[in-house]
C-alpha cells in the first residue's frame, strides 16, 4: 500500500473526528447518485486536475489504480483537459499521473 502523505497523516492524527467527518462526507456524496464508481474516479481526476491541484491528482490516480482502471482511460483525463485548461497545464496533469503510473511499473 502506498504511503499517505506525510502532512495527511499529521492531519489524520491531529483531527481524527475531522478526518472521519470527512470521510463521512465522501462515502456520503458517492452514494447521491446513479454514477458508478469508475465514472466517479475519472470525474475526481478530472476535478483534481482542472483544479491544477498535484497532491489531489496524485491521490485520485492511487485509487483509479486500485479500482483497475487502465492506463489509458487514466491518461485520457489530461487530453481531454488540453481544450479546457490548456496545453502547459494539460502537460503537468499529465506528468502528475505519470507520476503515480509509472511506480506501478517499476520505473
């Protein structure tokens, strides 16, 4: 399992009731919907993305892994951004899932 950031952990250690609140909300709002859970991850990446927010692109490419989303329908997430967010920023979209995707084939 991957290691949670180390400000994360401070966080979750500092504000436990916080940090199950949050979680709370999370587990909440995913169950407020007909989407499913790997239409629901790509919206996170793409969310985490037009936001240019790395720590959180990072995140939601960790759990798209674990659900088995592929490479591919995780890379599309940063094209599909060049149109909106622009080139340079697509292109940091994509080295941050690039980031999370190539540890999990050994580079």
């Amino acid at each position: 399992m991957a290691q949670l950031p180390k400000r994360f952990e401070r966080f979750l250690k500092e504000y436990p009731e916080v940090a199950v609140a949050y979680e709370n909300l999370g587990d909440a709002v995913h169950k407020q919907g007909p989407l499913d859970e790997k239409t629901r991850a790509l919206i996170k990446i793409a969310l985490a993305a037009g936001s240019k927010m790395e720590g959180a692109v990072h995140a939601q490419v960790r759990k798209a892994v674990k659900l088995k989303l592929t490479k591919a329908e995780i890379r599309q997430v940063a094209l599909l951004s060049i149109p909106t967010i622009g080139f340079p920023a697509a292109m940091a979209v994509m080295s941050w899932i690039d980031d999370i995707l190539d540890k999990k084939k050994g580079k």
